[in-house]
C-alpha cells in the first residue's frame, strides 16, 4: 500500500480531532519557558508488534490527538499494523531518529521563541508540541488543533534524502525539507494561525504584503536565523533575488501585475515553483512573498518602534504599501 494511502487512512482512522477537548488540552498549557515535545512516532514505533492492542492503550492519554478512542477496535489495529508495516513509512521513521533522535537544541530553541512570544503577543498561551510520522504530507504541514501544535518531521530529513524523490517531492520542495528549516516553518505556521488571511479577491500586492508580515514575523520572532530559512530559499536563490531586487521590481511595474487580482496569476507570483514565469529561469518561486518582505520591513524602517502585534493585524495593506515608500536601488 502506497505511503500517501497509509496516511489517509492513519488520519481518516486514529487523528479523532473530538478527543482533544478545550478542557483537556489546557491542562498541557504552560506559561513558563521550557518546552517539552512529545514524540508520537517514538512511542509508536516502540510498541512491539505481538502487543500493540496494549502499547496503543498505553500510550492513549498522552496521545489520544492521534490515537482517538477507537484503536481498539479489529480494523483499526489492522490498519495501524499496515502502516507501522509500511516501507516507505519505516525508512522515513528511521531516518527521522538518525536526524532528531534528539531534539534538546529544538525544545530551546522553541522555549526562546515561545517565551518571547508570550511577552509580545496578546492572549499567547503555549501549545503543547507533537512529532509524528506524516508520510512526506508537504500539503499540510504543520498544523494546530485546539492547543497541540503538530509537526510531520518525517518533512525535515534533509533535500537529499532518498525517498523524497521516491516520493515524487520535486527538487524545489525539498531545498526547504531540512533539519533547519523545522523551527523558521513553526514560527511561520503560527504566524498564519494566529493572523489567518483568506487572500480571497485581493490583489497581488496586497497578497504580497498579508505574505510579507508573515516572513517578518519569523525574523523578528528570530532574529539570529539565516534568510534563506526565513523565505525558504537556497542560498544560491537568494542571492538571485537580492541581486535582482530592482529588475524583479520593474518586472513587476510594467506587467502591471501589482493591482490584478486574477487568481491564476497572482498565484504563479505567490505559490512555490522551479522558477518565476516571466523571469529567468534561475527565478525562484515565490518572489511575491520576497517582495512582499521587502515592502514590509521598509515600512517598519519608516516606522521604527513599531508593535509587532498591531503589524500583524493591519489590514490595510495598501495604505502600508503607500506607506512604506517602497523603491529598491541597483544592487
């Protein structure tokens, strides 16, 4: 049974979203600094396979997002013996020990941000954080339910992992699936979730700049991190961009693309790609949200002092962009 399948099944089967009640899940919240993560894919994997009606039972309440209430059950057991059995699943969960068989540097690392997080961010509450075996579910990603944030980080081992391109991942994908990337995409992913922005009917500028305060929010959020990992590029790409900062702006202008608001091509300026239509082929993909960063953090230049928190909710992104006077030089 093919990997894409197994996780369908995995999560139609055993994520039983109910479970994690409001009640429940608060009771893992803390205010403090540490960060514990709670490794699914370990105690899964972990269960021998004579015994796993037991092991799931015993491992239930602290993973009851994933396992639900009905593991017990004859065909519920059947499929998750078909996944544990599966592969494609197996290599990427031993591959995922080899890469972050411990993960101390990445429970810091989240302690800072979450902790910086609750002095800035009103109503901020730490999520309890998961780790599990996705199947390369690049769609998804990471993800939140109620107050459990949920990492596939079988999606960080590394560009050249083999079963990656088994997968069918292309190339350009999985320059972001690293070990480094994990923790710039979970300061992302909170990013959207606590400033969700639908994008419905805007034009691309504005798409431009709703993606801007995002890749912002990861670099204020860490300030010491690489670009690339911030925008999700390589270094070759963003050396590209910057070099080409000005040329991408006129490519912009006289297409007259910034006020269009035609989904199917503002998406070839936001959506992932090879490279950019219209550009050279060493174009990234993306280079609405890149610019969209550029236009932000000027306005925040023009700005000095500004709150992050009331960044992040200004929704009018064309008095920003009028605002942030934005006009880049010849590098």
């Amino acid at each position: 049974m093919k990997i894409r399948t197994i996780l369908i099944i995995l999560l139609s089967v055993f994520v039983y979203l109910p479970s994690c009640k409001q009640g429940e899940t608060k009771k893992s919240m803390s205010k403090g600094k540490d960060v514990k993560i709670h490794r699914y894919e370990q105690a899964l994997f972990r269960i021998p396979d004579d015994s796993l009606k037991e092991g799931l039972e015993k491992i239930s309440k602290t993973f009851s997002l994933f396992i639900g209430v009905d593991y017990q059950k004859p065909a519920s057991l059947m499929q998750m013996r078909a996944y544990l059995n599966d592969p494609g699943i197996i290599e990427a969960y031993e591959e995922s020990q080899k890469q972050f068989g411990k993960i101390e540097d990445i429970e810091i690392s989240l302690s800072k941000i979450f902790e910086k997080l609750n002095k800035e961010i009103p109503g901020w509450k730490n999520p309890s954080v998961y780790t599990y075996v996705s199947g390369f579910d690049i769609n998804t990603g990471i993800f939140m339910v109620d107050s459990s944030l949920v990492v596939p980080i079988d999606n960080y081992l590394g560009e050249g992992f083999p079963a990656y391109k088994k997968a069918g991942i292309s190339s350009y994908l999985t320059i972001k699936m690293t070990p480094d990337n994990l923790v710039p995409d979970v300061v992302k992913a909170m990013a959207y979730i606590l400033y969700p922005y639908s994008g419905s009917g805007q034009t691309l500028v504005e798409q431009m700049i709703a993606a801007g305060k995002v890749l912002y929010f990861s670099q204020y959020f860490l300030p010491e991190s690489d670009a690339r990992l911030i925008c999700g590029y390589s270094a070759q790409q963003l050396q590209w961009v910057k070099s080409n900062e000005k040329e991408i702006w006129s490519f912009l202008l006289s297409s007259q693309l910034l006020f269009n608001s035609d989904k199917a091509i503002t998406s070839k300026l936001m959506m992932e790609g090879p490279f950019t239509p219209g550009l050279p082929r060493e174009s990234p993909g993306m280079l609405g949200q890149w610019v969209g960063w550029q236009i932000v953090k000027a306005w925040v230049n023009k700005n000095p002092g500004s709150n992050i928190d009331a960044l992040m909710k200004m929704d009018d992104y064309m008095k920003l962009f009028n605002d942030s006077g934005y006009k880049p030089s010849r590098k």
